[in-house]
C-alpha cells in the first residue's frame, strides 16, 4: 500500500514488555488514501473486504536502495565462466570469477561437477551485509549414494575464506533438504540442517530458492518454481560468529559433489534468474488496533478521505483479562499441535451437573448417578498442578457414568483414545472395572479400556456376532492418575492395538477387522462402584481430560524431548522446563509466532506451569530470568535471553564529534539524561508455593536514594536460586552507574551514516554515543535499548531510544582479561589534583590478601571519588597484612582530576561482575 501513504509522519514504537524499568507493548500509526473507500470499515466494495478490521496483519517496512544489487537472467552463451553480469540502473555489469566447471548456454548458467568432493563456485565483486537473494536451480541427476548441494556464498571475504553457505542438498530419496554451512580461516563446519516438507525433485525440475540475510539472522525457503512462494521460511538460523554477521566483498555461487555421491561424473545444476536486492526491514509488524476514517466533501462534488490506522503488538489481540485460567494439561491437550477430535477436560466445579466440552460445539457429558466434580483429593489445587498438570478432576466412586455421543472423524482407519485416571480393580471387590467404552464404526462396534485384578486390557466388540476378543494386555499394578492411551491403526486386514501408560508402551497386540471412527464415549460404564474397598487407593475413581484424536501417534498426555534429550511432561507442569522452552510452548498453544533471538549458553530452570493465559504465561516464564526481554515483534514475540545480554557488543555507535542536525530538531533532545528515584533498593524474591529471599543495596546507596522495596513472585525450580535473582535485581539497579535517557534522540536524516546500523536495533541493543561534551560529566553514554521509536517523514527520519545504563550487563568470564574488583584498598598517602595526563607514584594498601592486584597484566583503570587513573605500573606485594605495593598512575582517564585524602577507597572503574 505504499502508493497510499500521505505525507504525514509514520510513528512506531517498540517496547519492552518483561525486562525493561517500564512494560509497554508495541504501537504505530499511518495515514493512508482513501479517495477509493477501500479502506472504510464494512465497506462490501473493497477488494480487501472484510479484512478492513481490527486483527488484520500490517507490516511497515523500509528500505533505502530499491534497485537491484544485482540481476543475471544468463541469455548469453559463455564457453567457460559465466561472462559479464547484466547493469543494474546504469551501474555497468560486473564480472563472474573463475572458470572451473562453470558455462552459460544461452538460458542459464551451468555449474559441471567433475571431481568428488570439490567445490566448485562462480564469485562476483558484490560488497554486502544484509541482502534478499533469489534465484532457480535444477539438478542434472536425481541423486544416488549421496547428496549434490549447491547454494550462495555469502559476505565473503576477499580471500573467500569468511563466510556463510547455505546449501540445497538433493538428496537420493529425490527430497530436498537445507544444509547450513560457514567457512571460517578456510575450515568448513555444519551448523544447521532442516526438511523442507512435500517438496520433491526430478531431473530438470526447476526449484525456486530465496535467502534472506539481515543482521545475524539468515533465512531460507524453497518451492517450486512454477509454484506460489510459501510463507513460512524452512531455515532459519542466527550467527554469533563476528565474521558472518560483518560485511562481505563478494557473492558466489557454489555446487558440492559430496563424497558419498554415486552417481557418473560429470553432474552439474543450473543456475537461473538471479535478483539480489536490498531487505525490506519491518519497522513493526502487528494488527489493526483501529481505523479511523475521515471523509471531507470538496468542492467538484466529490469527498476526500483518509483512513488514519493504528496498528499494536500481539497482546491487542490476545486473551481478555478475565479470561478463563485453564490447567497445563487442559492448554496443552485442547491448544497443543494435535488438535482433538474430542475433548472432556472434566475440571468443572463443583456444583457442575455435566463434564463440559473443551471443543467448541460439541455435547457435554452428560451424568448418570452421584458424580462429584471437583473432587477434593486432600492436597492442595496448586500441588494437583505441580504433581498432574490439573486441577481437581471429577470422581465417579460412588457409581455414576459420563457418556455422549459426538460427529466421528473422516478419518477411519486410525485413532488414538485416552482419559487420565485413578482406579485400580485389584483394590476392589469386583473382577474387573471398565474405565472407559467407545462406540466404533467398522467390524467392531465397541472398544473398552478394562482395569482387572492383574492388570489393564483393551477389549474388542462384534455386537454383531455378539462376540468380544482382547486386543491386547498387561500385568501390572498401577494405582497412581496417570494417563492411558489405546492406539489403533489398519494394517492391511488386520488393526495393530497399542496401550500406553503415561506415554509408555505397555501392551501391544492386533485383531482382523475393519477400523472406524469412534462416535460415542462414556466413562465408567458399567457404574462400578467403588467405594466399598477397604483401602484408601482402591476408593479411588477420578476420571478427566478424555480426549480422541484421529491420529494413532497421538497421546492424551502432551510431552516432548529437548535437544539433549531431556523429557517434559504436562502431567508435571511442566516441571524443569527451561524459560525460552517455556515461552516457545506457551506461543505455540496460542498459536502465537515466537522466536527465539539467541541461544541461551546456559538456562533458568521453571518450576510447575500455574494456571494462566497465554499473555500472563509468557510474562511468568521470561520473568524468571531476572533480566531476559520480551517483547512484542514479527507478528508475535520475541524473547532475548538474559544470558545473551552479557558483553553485548555495541550495535550503534554515535559519535557526538561529527553528530549532524536538521533545522528541525532539537539540540536539547541530543542528550537528555534522568535519574530514576524510585528504583528498588530492597527486593524479597520468593518462588511460587516456596520460600524467600530478600537482598538490599548498600547501606549508603541506601541513605541516599532510601528503602524502597519490591517483590516479585517467580516459578523458579529451588529456593536455592531465589537470593541470586535478589542479589542481580539489586545489581541492576545499585550498580548502574551512568544515568537513564528516556528520549535518546537520533536524526537519521541528517546522519544518514547510522541508518543501517539503526535498522538492525531492536530491544536489548547497545548504543553508546562517544565524544560527548565534558560538561555532561564523561565522554561515553553506554546504554542498553529498553524501548525504540522513530517516525518517518517524506524527508525526515528521526529515532529515539529510551535507554538504561548498559555496564551492568558486563559481566567477567574465567580465563579473560576482566578483574574482580577489591574491597579493602586505599590510600596511604594524600595525593593532591595535578593535570590530566600526569604521571604519579601512588602507595596503597590492602587490608584483605585475596584483595591484592595484579602486577603483570596491568593497564587497569582505578575510580577514586569520581576520578579513573590508568595503571600503567604495579609493584610487589610486601607487608603481612596491610599489604602495601606501590603502583604508577596517570591521572583524569575520564578528563576529571581531584584531590585525594588518605585513606580515601581504590575500586575498579569498570569491574567485573559475577553473572547470575
């Protein structure tokens, strides 16, 4: 819609929503023509119509080149090489490298492979860091013994032994797969593969491949050529190597034989219709919040009209606040990736008279007999959480049946039924207790999960022939809620039966018959009652969360492994889940996009999942990190590991010295620093269900700014870790040495230097603007970005930061050239102020031996009320306490030089901090 945006400023603003000193979400607002009425709400003309409302996907992106870097259509016919690329806006053509292997036939270019095992590749003299590159491929072989990749160099390095290399294996099965790559000082390694799902290939079929490259992230995706582009994107990988995230000179092109390839060489792809062009980069992508359309008669009798938009984060179109807080286990069976075909969660309350639906539509269970629905178990509801992933389900002890009748699947020849129970026939004096029936189409009109006095079974019935056949058993003696599942899938003439206990495969067996859809349910049909057992456990029949889908791979108890194999289970909560993990499952349930921005090194462990929505369960999860950002971006959420925030590089460097201005702007916004008094000098930090921890600021820090204290609830998995989250709250506030600027401003307009540097910050960025005036009291303003905006203008670009003090994020690491810092040192003697630069002899003292310094590596700077002097020297250590040693200074490595009295304090100017 660029064609409709009038010139009246673009306003965005991202905000942080958990991590930052305030919570705010994301917002913007744009002006568009609406001469056409396309753009009125309910306007049943608009093309565009009825998705001119509120919820409707918008994305605003900017770029500042929109020629291309680069086009080849390759309609020359070059021997060896590829020749002379076309000219792009009267730039003149480039040439391609090299020549091994590599001709043009006149409609695309060729890459002939002759030797296993070596790269073949055509470059061409491209300087680039971000771009969106596209082109078709085709191989000459449908593959066998191994693999032929191919795919572009990216940001290579004159040399070309730096850069990224995404490949497009086709494989032997004739499917495709991504292979990612990065050369590095001349030394490959593989950092990635990924599936690309229902794409397959044959001799000459021409596959269409778009790579997106911004900042660290590199993304790909691949289909068809004759085909529609997909959305989703089937690579998608963030570097953290300084080498692939820099600027390269060059672009290529490579094809790789991979060793196992056994097929007769030569083999060869082709190259065809290549564009790189310059990214857009999404300045916000959200929803329509509102439309708010003007119409304005004029005079030749017609009406003038824009539509002014304004657009919000995902939050505007999430759950309400008083939205019901379902259980773990009801969020992850009734929103998890399998959706049920059936679903009675059974955690109604206690007055309920029918086991309500999870399913929109479809029947309740209805009740026969005395069923008490929140049954109380004796324990807590929150500990039933932690312990089952539920809240307090329905017993049918006393003998009452749940049953309905609901529309079957399409889908016949596979199933999968379960229900989390407790109930054990051995307990009770009965042969037996079927715990749940369902009615079938096919040879067998009835299946039933039976507890007998040995074990389980899974029973089979012909009500035809009036017949019922075991499909399968087990011996054992489970008297705990737990979940079972029957799975059953045609196999030819026969059904294979599979009962799984809390995922496990207890029993397996098969049957001849036809499968069908099941149609009817009920719980506890014979109305066993049990509740005349003589043991505790055997009274027990809690039934809830039955559920059927159309799957034989499905499980009434949703789980997953994590990388390293590590297993997590909604019956538990959840429990031990990492926060990023947590967060990913979380948006998936709510069908909200997530990503990831860096790989946590190391994680924060979460206790059980409470009840929530899916905003509420997001904030909890990212909160437990005490310093990871959330925040809302990509038509969902993104999230930023605390662990990723340490010695973060700068991202935008302004240099005050050369800093610009238009006539429009203010000097007074340049820099705008603010001292936030009511910051927490006190926090109590106590984990869900468990204990507390309380850890305060100096107490000098303290007599200043005051006792200021605040809490914080959070899942953490120990009370053990509770004082390092109040220690590092603390450190983020009392530590921050540097002021806050809520309204950084930078012109872009004038300084257009810093757009592609701006255009890769998002929340959680480094700027530090150097060369700043002494009278603002040093020469760098170090921050981290907790919040961004900018508006854009037809001729005016202007972005701000609301930024915090970014040192506290810089933590030391073993082996490295960080100092812990010294509590115990001073001065021995007065030191008068001198001038800056001026070399000194300084004697210290140290009352603690393990707070002596460092003689070798020196070059540290010391702070002595509110002066830094370098180190440029470090004596021997002598004395047994105080330890005396005499250290060379040069004084006013900040510009400022004071008067020093004896016994005055020597810390670190920047020391090392211990990480949480």
């Amino acid at each position: 819609m660029s064609d409709r945006v009038i010139d009246s400023p673009i306003s965005i603003t991202r905000g942080v929503l958990v991590g930052g000193r305030t919570s705010r979400g994301t917002s913007g607002t744009v002006a568009l023509l609406n001469e056409d009425g396309w753009l009125s709400l309910h306007h049943p003309g608009s093309p565009w119509w009825p998705h001119v409302d509120a919820g409707t996907p918008v994305r605003i992106s900017v770029r500042t080149r929109t020629v291309p870097y680069l086009t080849d259509t390759f309609t020359r016919t070059v021997a060896s090489g590829w020749g002379t690329a076309e000219a792009v806006s009267g730039e003149g053509g480039t040439s391609w490298l090299n020549t091994s292997g590599l001709s043009v036939d006149g409609t695309a270019a060729q890459i002939s492979c002759a030797v296993s095992n070596t790269v073949y590749t055509s470059r061409i003299f491209k300087p680039h860091r971000d771009v969106d590159v596209t082109y078709d491929v085709a191989s000459s072989v449908v593959t066998t013994g191994g693999p032929l990749a191919t795919g572009p160099t990216l940001r290579a390095s004159t040399s070309n032994a730096d850069h990224s290399w995404p490949l497009l294996e086709f494989q032997p099965d004739a499917s495709l797969r991504w292979a990612l790559w990065r050369r590095l000082s001349g030394s490959y390694t593989q950092l990635e593969t990924a599936t690309i799902p229902g794409l397959t290939y044959t001799v000459g079929t021409v596959i269409r491949v778009r790579f997106l490259l911004i900042g660290a992230r590199l993304r790909a995706k691949a289909w068809l050529a004759a085909g529609i582009e997909p959305g989703e994107w089937t690579l998608d990988y963030t570097f953290t190597d300084a080498a692939l995230i820099a600027g390269g000179n060059y672009f290529g092109i490579a094809a790789w034989p991979i060793s196992t390839l056994s097929n007769p060489l030569p083999v060869s792809v082709s190259i065809d219709n290549l564009t790189i062009t310059q990214p857009r980069y999404p300045r916000i992508e959200g929803y329509i919040a509102d439309i708010k359309a003007s119409y304005q008669p004029v005079d030749d009798e017609t009406t003038h009209s824009i539509a002014v938009i304004d657009i919000g984060g995902v939050g505007t179109r999430l759950e309400l606040r008083d939205s019901d807080a379902w259980s773990p286990m009801r969020r992850s069976i009734q929103w998890g990736d399998a959706d049920p075909v059936a679903y009675w969660h059974c955690e109604d309350a206690d007055r309920a008279t029918q086991a309500a639906s999870g399913i929109t539509g479809q029947p309740a269970l209805q009740v026969t007999g005395p069923v008490v629905f929140s049954f109380d178990t004796g324990e807590p509801e929150d500990t039933l959480i932690s312990r089952y992933g539920s809240k307090n389900l329905c017993s049918v002890a006393a003998g009452a049946r749940l049953s309905t009748a609901f529309t079957p699947s399409s889908v016949q020849n596979e199933w999968t039924v379960g229900i989390t129970a407790q109930v054990i026939a051995a307990l009770v004096p009965v042969s037996e207790i079927r715990m749940l029936e369902w009615s079938t189409l096919g040879t067998f009109t009835r299946w039933a999960l039976v507890s007998t006095a040995t074990g389980h079974e899974v029973r089979a019935y012909n009500d035809v022939a009036g017949t019922s056949t075991t499909a399968c058993s087990t011996v054992n003696s489970v008297n705990a809620l737990c979940g079972f599942d029957v799975q059953a899938v045609q196999a030819g003439a026969n059904i294979d039966v599979t009962l799984l206990l809390d995922t496990v495969v207890y029993a397996a067996g098969s049957v001849a018959g036809t499968l069908g859809a099941p149609h009817a349910i009920e719980v506890n049909p014979d109305r066993a009652n049990t509740t005349g057992s003589t043991s505790a456990f055997g009274i027990r029949w809690l039934a809830g969360h039955v559920v059927i889908h159309d799957t034989a791979t499905a499980s009434s108890l949703p789980y997953y492994y994590d990388d390293d194999l590590t297993l997590y289970r909604a019956d538990q909560g959840w429990y031990r889940e990492p926060t990023h993990l947590r967060a990913d499952r979380v948006s998936r349930e709510g069908r909200v996009p997530f990503r990831l921005v860096a790989e946590p090194d190391e994680v924060t462990r979460l206790n059980s999942q409470q009840e929530g929505t899916t905003p509420d369960l997001l904030v909890a999860a990212v909160e437990a990190e005490s310093g990871g950002l959330l925040y809302e971006a990509g038509f969902g959420y993104e999230m930023l590991p605390r662990v990723a925030r340490y010695n973060r590089a700068v991202d935008l460097t302004i240099d005050l010295a050369t800093y610009r201005r238009t006539g429009g702007t203010d000097p007074a916004e340049v820099l705008q620093p603010q001292l936030r008094l009511k910051e927490p000098t006190i926090w109590t930090v106590q984990r869900t269900g468990g204990s507390q921890a309380m850890w305060a600021a100096d107490a000098e820090y303290r007599k200043r700014r005051g006792n200021l204290a605040a809490s914080k609830t959070l899942d953490l998995l120990e009370d053990g870790d509770l004082l390092g989250h109040a220690q590092w709250r603390i450190h983020l506030v009392e530590d921050a040495r540097g002021a806050h600027y809520p309204g950084a401003s930078i012109d872009l307009t004038a300084n257009p230097d810093l757009i592609d540097d701006w255009l890769l910050c998002a929340p959680g960025a480094r700027v530090q603007r150097i060369n700043q005036p002494l009278t603002a009291g040093l020469g760098t303003v170090d921050q981290v970005a907790e919040g961004l905006s900018e508006t854009l203008g037809r001729r005016t670009w202007v972005a701000s930061i609301e930024g915090a003090p970014a040192e506290v994020w810089d933590v030391g690491l073993y082996d490295d050239a960080w100092l812990a810092d010294s509590v115990s040192t001073t001065l021995v003697a007065d030191q008068p102020a001198t001038s800056v630069g001026a070399v000194e002899s300084w004697q210290i003292s140290t009352a603690l031996l393990g707070d002596v310094w460092e003689t070798v590596d020196v070059g540290y700077v010391w702070e002595s009320n509110g002066e830094e002097v370098t180190v440029t020297a470090m004596g021997a250590v002598t004395g047994s306490g105080p330890y005396l040693q005499t250290a060379t200074v040069e004084r006013g490595a900040n510009g400022i030089v004071k008067a020093h009295r004896a016994g005055d304090l020597i810390q670190l100017a920047d020391p090392a901090t211990y990480s949480l």
